[in-house]
C-alpha cells in the first residue's frame, strides 16, 4: 500500500503531496481539476508507465522535467524522473537502485477500471488484446520482454514491407522470429483464459442475479499446438499480400477474443447491462489473479466508472473494494461516499 504521493511538474500538478490512507480514497473535483492525473501517477510509480500518454505528455506545459516520489507504508521509496535535457529520458530509482524501467519484479500490481474498458466487449480487438497482454505482463515475469520483442520484430518486419521491394529470403529470418514470439504469446494468452473461464460463469451469473454461462474463447486462425509452424507457414503464404498491403496480416496482433453468454456470441447481442456485468466482472477476476499470482493485493484505481454502474453492480463493486487500497475519481462525491459510509478518506481538487 502507498503511504504517500509527490507530484513535481507532473500533467497539471506544479507541486502537490497527498498523504494517503488505507481502504477507499474517493478523489473529487470537476473536470480538469487533476483527478485522473493523479491516478496516473499512482499507476505510472506502481507499473512504469502511463495508459493514456507517451512519457513527453506528463510534463507539465513547458517544463523540460517531472518527478513523482511515493512511499509504501512498508518502508519503500520508489522515484520516477523524466526529463528533456539534453534528451527525452526516463528512470526509476526503488530504494536507491536506479533502472530505466520497471520489471515485473519491481512492480507494485496494480488494477486500472476507466471508462474505456466498458468498450472491452463492444470496442475494437486491440482492446481485448492489450487487456490480456497487460495483466500477463504484470503475473508472468518474462512475457514483458517477450511481448516487447515481439513488437519489435513486427515493426522491422513491416518496416521492410513499406520500403520494398523486399525478397522472400530478406524477411525469412524475421518470419523465423516473429513465429517463435508469436506462439509464445498465444500460448500465455490461452493459459489466461483458462484460468478465467474457471471463474467467470459462477461470478457473472452472482452479478447479473441469474444463472449464466459465459466463456472466453481465443479467436485464432491458428492450433494452439502448433501456432508456430502454423503462423511460419501462413507469412510465408501470403508474402505477395503482405508486399502489397505493406504490413503483416497474420500473427498475435490480429487475434481476438470472443464471448459467448449462454452459447450466443455476447458482442453481437449485448445490452447495456450485460456489457457492464461482463466488464466488472473481468475487473474484479483480473484483481484476483493478480493478486494470486504476486502474493499481496494489488492497488485499484477507477477512474470515473461508479456512476456509469447501476445500483446492483455498484453494490457489488462496494463489497469487493473494501479488503483493497483502492482510488476512485468522481464529479459528485455523494454518488460513491454513501456506498462507503464513514469507512472511506476524501481528496478535494478545486
């Protein structure tokens, strides 16, 4: 748990500290008035990064630095320094070890509720894959550097689409490459929701206040068994349809998920309240294996999403926060504090 919060030349903080507390801490102010940037803070100490900005974005205007400083009410200090001088660059110091950026080892798990993620179920692919790949990230130690080599090859390899004319043994070695990263990840993917569909029927059918069936299938053109060979024979396939379009049309970064609620594909049919059953249900299985996985309780922070849940989802959401350091940004404080009674602490933003 955090103990306390500095921001220096962060979004629009100049210089602001915040002593915080354990249980719910309700943060409340208009719009612009700093509430998601301090979340943002908060996530960008505990995990190493920003959801919504590359690193120049958090400075504040003009400024050519920031810093954040938090403690942890075990003791630890953690820093994050940015700065634009002589160039852009970023560092962390965690009880005075400097790194350039936080391994999984060296991150505090953490849980992000915002209102894009409402959109995990209706939105666009890449949302249902970054959700997958971002909480692997944060319970598997190596997927890290896995999904950011395999970003990497990507890149190079349709680097090499866009420029051409490229010849089938100039980008051989990187369908190699890109097949080996690929079943990596979707063999980790996989194993997710395997341990998520043990779970998610028994927790929908509790939330939604009738039985229900909801599974979790990976949408691939691809066996599980043999993805590599699979993916390897599929870029080989399509060389000349890759050089015209100029980028790779196969692998991971085009798979999805789909769910299924009593057998019928959930995306196509889903009403509102189905949408944010599902959604919160997710949020609230993603906080338990993370917390399985990491051996203490992760942070959460939602940001502006308890009005967007109606009372019987707002009553479940309420029960399942109070064992959690949990962050709640809100326009109107009375909608989440009358949830909470006396147990929770209020931040004001002018």
């Amino acid at each position: 748990m955090l103990d306390s919060i500095r921001l220096q030349h962060f979004r629009s903080y100049i210089d602001k500290t915040f002593a915080l507390k354990p249980g719910v801490t309700i943060i409340v102010g208009p719009n612009a008035s700093g509430k998601t940037n301090l979340l943002e803070a908060i996530l960008v100490l505990s995990r190493g990064g920003s959801y919504r900005a590359d690193s120049a974005d958090l400075l504040h205007f003009s400024q050519d630095w920031a810093r954040l400083d938090a403690h942890t009410v075990d003791g630890q200090t953690r820093t994050f320094k940015l700065q634009t001088i002589p160039t852009l660059s970023k560092k962390f110091e965690i009880d005075g070890q400097t790194v350039s950026r936080l391994s999984q080892t060296k991150t505090i798990p953490v849980v992000l509720f915002e209102p894009n993620h409402l959109l995990l179920l209706t939105g666009s692919p890449e949302l249902r894959r970054s959700f997958l790949d971002d909480l692997i990230e944060q319970t598997e130690a190596s997927f890290g550097t896995t999904r950011r080599h395999y970003k990497r090859v990507l890149a190079q390899r349709n680097a090499l689409l866009k420029r051409g004319p490229v010849t089938r043994e100039q980008l051989f070695v990187w369908n190699i490459r890109l097949s080996e990263l690929g079943g990596q990840i979707a063999r980790h993917r996989l194993a997710l929701l395997k341990k998520l569909n043990e779970k998610m029927s028994g927790l929908y059918s509790e939330l939604a206040g009738r039985e229900s069936v909801v599974t979790l299938e990976y949408k691939t053109k691809f066996p599980a068994d043999a993805y590599e060979s699979a993916l390897l024979k599929k870029l080989e396939t399509d060389f000349e349809l890759d050089c015209l379009r100029g980028f790779t049309g196969a692998g991971p970064h085009r798979d999805d998920l789909t769910v299924l609620l009593g057998g019928h594909v959930l995306q196509d049919s889903a009403s509102r309240g189905e949408t944010r059953t599902f959604v919160l249900a997710l949020k609230i299985l993603e906080t338990q294996l993370l917390e399985s996985a990491r051996g203490v309780r992760p942070l959460l922070l939602l940001d502006d999403v308890f009005s967007e849940l109606d009372g019987r989802r707002r009553q479940a959401l309420t029960a399942f926060l109070k064992d959690y350091q949990t962050f709640i940004t809100t326009t109107d404080a009375d909608v989440v504090a009358q949830h909470f009674t006396d147990t929770s602490t209020i931040i004001s933003l002018a």
